[in-house]
C-alpha cells in the first residue's frame, strides 16, 4: 500500500497537533511519498516568508527530505483535469486536483485532514488518522 501525504497533514505536525513521525513510524512496509504539488506547496514557505518563520518550514522538511516526492505526468494531469470537469460545481481547487490524480493513479491513500475537499472526489481513499 502506498500513502501519499497531504500539506494539511505535514502543517499539523508543524504545529505540534499531529505526530506525523509516529504515524510514519506505525507503517514502516508502506511506500510514503509527497504528492508534487504538495512539496511546492510546503516548499513555498522556504522563499516568501519572513525569515523565522521560512526557517522553522525549512528545519520541518529537512525532517522529512527522505521521504519520495511522486511524479506529474500527463496521466495525473488528465486525471486532474477529468476530475476538475466531474466536479465543476463541487470545485475544490487546482491543487487539490493535482493532488487526488497523482492519489488515484498511482493507487495510494492520501493522509489528509481535509475530509470535505478530499471526500468529494470518487474512488480516492484516505489514510485513516
């Protein structure tokens, strides 16, 4: 089984309300990676933040920099863009698209605590919490 992590995930450990090394350490035959967009998304905070505040994004992936980031091939996009055209009137944004594609293609779960956005796309399972 393959899990694939979600922003909203690591940023709970960031803040000291999820162990996400615990849970890692509680699936050590799983295949762990980070969605792309996720990273970019983590990653982001390195460069446009005050420079506490970046430090403190950059210590927190530094703790996790051997976890894989997955691929986003034109398949995920497809999928992505498949999924932003099912769910036009449930919309829940570009990046979390991109983030259930990469999910459902490549068969992982995703560890999120964004049920709502998440919830509403077809087939993508989540990691129980």
């Amino acid at each position: 089984m393959s899990v694939y992590i979600d922003a909203d995930a690591f940023i709970a450990w960031e803040k000291g309300k999820f162990d996400l090394p615990a849970w890692l350490a509680d699936r050590p035959d799983e295949f762990i990676a980070f969605p792309p967009t996720v990273w970019q998304q983590l990653a982001f905070g390195k460069f446009a933040w005050e420079k506490a505040r970046a430090d403190k994004r950059a210590r927190f992936l530094s703790r996790v920099s051997a976890i894989a980031v997955s691929e986003f091939s034109q398949r995920h996009a497809e999928t992505a863009a498949r999924l932003a055209a099912e769910l036009k009137l449930e919309t829940i944004g570009l990046a979390d698209f991109q983030i259930a594609a990469c999910a459902l293609e490549d068969n992982a779960e995703l560890l999120t605590f964004n049920q709502e956005h998440f919830g509403r796309v077809p087939g993508l399972r989540l990691a129980s919490l």
